[in-house]
C-alpha cells in the first residue's frame, strides 16, 4: 500500500500533462520515464539551479538589479 505520508497530488491542465508526456522519451536519452519521474527530475533540476544562484547572488532580468539572497 502506498505511504500516505510520502506522496501528494497535483492537478495539472490537459496541456501541461501532454507536454510532460512528450517530455517521457527525451528527458534523459534512453531511459523512459513516468509522469511522475518527469515532475520529479524537472523540480530537482530548477531547484538546484535556483539554490546555486541564491548562494551566488541573484540578478533581476526585468530591473537588473542585483540581489544578495
């Protein structure tokens, strides 16, 4: 059964789940991921990114202002 406490659900718009069905067979050369594979990896990824940045400092594209997070 699954862990109630380890998963949560999200809803998504029609649009958004065809683009991550696409996304399945190219993400990662290969390897056929799950929906919820997909969701997984692109978080991570921009989550990643974005703590990288934050401990490097932040730029603002719209005001180029620099921000120290």
């Amino acid at each position: 059964m699954t862990d109630k406490w380890k998963y949560r659900s999200v809803s998504l718009r029609n649009s958004t789940y065809s683009k991550i069905n696409k996304l399945q067979n190219i993400l990662v050369p290969g390897l056929n991921l799950s929906c919820a594979n997909v969701v997984d990896k692109l978080v991570e990824d921009k989550h990643s990114n974005f703590v990288r940045d934050t401990n490097n400092g932040v730029t603002n594209e719209k005001t180029k202002e620099y921000q120290k997070a």
